[in-house]
C-alpha cells in the first residue's frame, strides 16, 4: 500500500476513470456559471418576449376590431389591395380571420353594412377555410366553402391571396396533382414569388400529405433559387428540413442538404434588421431547425435577432404553450452553448495567447468547428 491510499478510507479511493468524469463534470458547471450570464447580452428579459406582435399596420386594425370597429380592418386590407402589396394582404388577410375566429361580431358588422367589399370577401373565404380545418367533418365542410373561395377570386383579378386560400383548401379536399397544379398555375400567374403561395405548395408536396421530402425538398430548393433577393421564399428549403425533421418517415435527406437549407435561411435573417417583426417567423422556425442540427452557436445568434417576437409557429406544433417552450429553449440554447464554450482563466503569461485571442478553427459552413465537423 503506498502512503497516498492511507489517508483515504476504502470507500473514497476512486478510480482514475471516476476522478476524470468527476473533474470534466466541474469544469462543465464552471463553465456554464461563468458563461450564461455573458450570453443573455443581446436578448431581451422573458417578461418583454411576447407571442404574435402585430406589426404597426395591424396592431391598430386589431384594437379596433376588439372594440367592435371593422373600418380599421377594412381600409387597411383596400390598402393593400390598391397598392398591390400581396405579402403584406395574405399576413393582414390571415390574421384578421383568426381574430374573427373567437370575436366575430365586429366581421358579421362587415359583411352586412358591405356585402359585396372584396376585402371582406377575402376574410370571409379564409375564415370559412380555418372553421372547416377544425372540424372532423374537414373535407366534406371545405367543399361547401368552395363557392366563398371563388366569390373571393373575382374580387380583383390581380390579387393571388385567394389562390393561397383556393391552395390550402385544395390540400383538405384531397384534390388531386393535375388540379393542384391547375391552381397553382392561377397563382403564380398573379404573383410569381408570393411566398404564402409557395408555402401552400410545399405543405401539399410534403410527405404528411401527397409528396415526399424528396418532392418537398426539390421544389423548395428550386424556388429559393429563383426566388427575389431578400424574399422569404429563400426560406423555404428550412420549411422543408422543419417538415423532415418533425414528420419522420421516408427516404432519409442527407445532412448537407439540412445544413444548406439552414445556411439560406440564415443568410435571408442577415438581411433584416434584428428584432424585425416580418421575419421574425422564418427566424424563429430556423432556430427550431438548428436546435434540431445541434448548431447550438448559430441557434443562439437567431436567438438575438428574433429579440422580442416568438412566433406561434412552429413552437405550437410541439407544445400547448408556445410562447413557454420559446422561453425554456431559449435557456436551454443559452446553457449548452455555455458549456461548450472554453473556460477562460484570470491573467496569462505575458506573451502567452489566451483562450479568447485564439481564432476558432471555421467548418466548410464558416461556423466555428464542432467534434464531427470533419
């Protein structure tokens, strides 16, 4: 027995194995003490973060129509229409329904002082749509709601909208590829790089409904190809890793192929100031993804420039409470990148490089290395 064991009783003579574990798990708390603080610089406090902020347009039309008031709503959707602004008609157009789903005195006030507004037909076809989507009778309620869909169409013969509508109801309806593609057409004719429309589209193709991530992928790739500079199309390939990620099942997509889409998404959130409400769903869906990718820095940059706005989507397809599961994630991101992040120590040698002065080694995605990335 060496002098060393005899100050040790025989149940604290750890192995050399066990001391290691011991020691990686310290360095590991201390490091997330010493890091997390850090990195909360940048987001906002949970009780600032709140779930599906109007943007200035919206917000006011939404107050109102809680008052009872409709004529906020319906200038602001003639507005868009007037001016042609589609994307912003389809966010306006989808979020007016919704808030007529649960309060609706204020849209029956609408369409009776205005039966023929072409607004108001709009909110009508997709009010009628989301109703028919909730209910066990899906199919058949969607078909009765056909001829709302079309009274919407005519409204203005420029506006793609109701051929987003005409779309998602088309995927309920079990509709076929050829009349799919018949609609489709009409929507592109309108409005070739309309990202509603393209989003009913993909969720078509997916392999939750009548494609396969192999159709899905393809055809969001081939989109944000073509797609506009700084349009949220380029976001459509990370729509479709979200839809691989979560649906399972089919052929298997290879790693690249979700670490590009991410990297196109990521590029897109650059292009938009931080804590831009417009795409603040696109970031939030490409942090889901990154989480999913174990990308743990990147999902924390997100992270800062979502700031305040967690979006229902996509939290609420994994969670009852959305806005929640955006805050526990948004600590969890915190703690483990603090723990993979080096311990930095007091004062060096001089001449000797610290920890931080170091560059990080970058991966062929131009991220800082990982175990694995080569």
């Amino acid at each position: 027995m060496s002098p060393c064991t005899l100050w040790y009783p025989p149940d604290l003579r750890l192995s050399m194995g066990t001391t290691m574990a011991l020691l990686r798990a310290l360095l590991r708390t201390v490091r997330m003490a010493r890091n997390t603080s850090s990195l909360a610089a940048g987001l906002p406090d949970d009780d600032e973060v709140l779930l599906d902020v109007p943007d200035e347009r919206l917000g006011p039309a939404l107050v109102a129509a809680g008052r009872g008031e409709y004529g906020t709503a319906g200038k602001l959707l003639a507005t868009t229409r007037e001016a042609a602004e589609w994307e912003n008609r389809d966010r306006y157009t989808t979020r007016l329904a919704a808030f007529a789903l649960s309060r609706g005195e204020w849209f029956d006030d609408w369409r009776s002082a205005a039966p023929r507004d072409p607004d108001a037909a709009l909110v009508k076809a997709e009010l009628a749509v989301c109703r028919s989507w909730r209910s066990p009778a899906r199919a058949e309620l969607l078909r009765q709601v056909a001829p709302l869909i079309s009274a919407a169409a005519e409204g203005d013969p420029r506006d793609p909208v109701p051929w987003r509508v005409a779309l998602d109801h088309a995927r309920g309806t079990n509709a076929s590829h050829t009349e799919f593609e018949q609609l489709w057409a009409q929507a592109v004719r309108r409005s070739p790089h309309h990202y509603g429309c393209h989003v009913a589209a993909l969720q078509y193709l997916s392999a939750a409904w009548y494609g396969s991530h192999r159709e899905c992928f393809d055809f969001a790739e081939r989109a944000a190809h073509d797609a506009l500079p700084g349009s949220l199309v380029q976001a459509l390939p990370v729509r479709a890793a979200f839809a691989y990620l979560t649906e399972g099942g089919g052929a298997a997509v290879s790693r690249h192929r979700l670490d590009s889409a991410a990297d196109l998404a990521i590029a897109l959130s650059a292009q938009y100031a931080d804590a831009d409400p417009w795409p603040a769903e696109v970031r939030n869906l490409l942090t889901y993804v990154l989480v999913r990718l174990e990308r743990w820095e990147d999902a924390l940059e997100q992270l800062r420039r979502i700031g305040p706005h967690a979006t229902s989507f996509p939290w609420d397809r994994i969670s009852d409470d959305p806005l929640g599961q955006f805050l526990e994630l948004r600590d969890g991101i915190r703690l483990q990148v603090a723990s993979d992040r080096p311990l930095r120590t007091g004062r060096t040698a001089p001449g000797t490089a610290r920890n931080r002065d170091l560059p990080y080694p970058q991966s062929e995605r131009g991220r800082r290395a990982r175990p694995g990335d080569h």
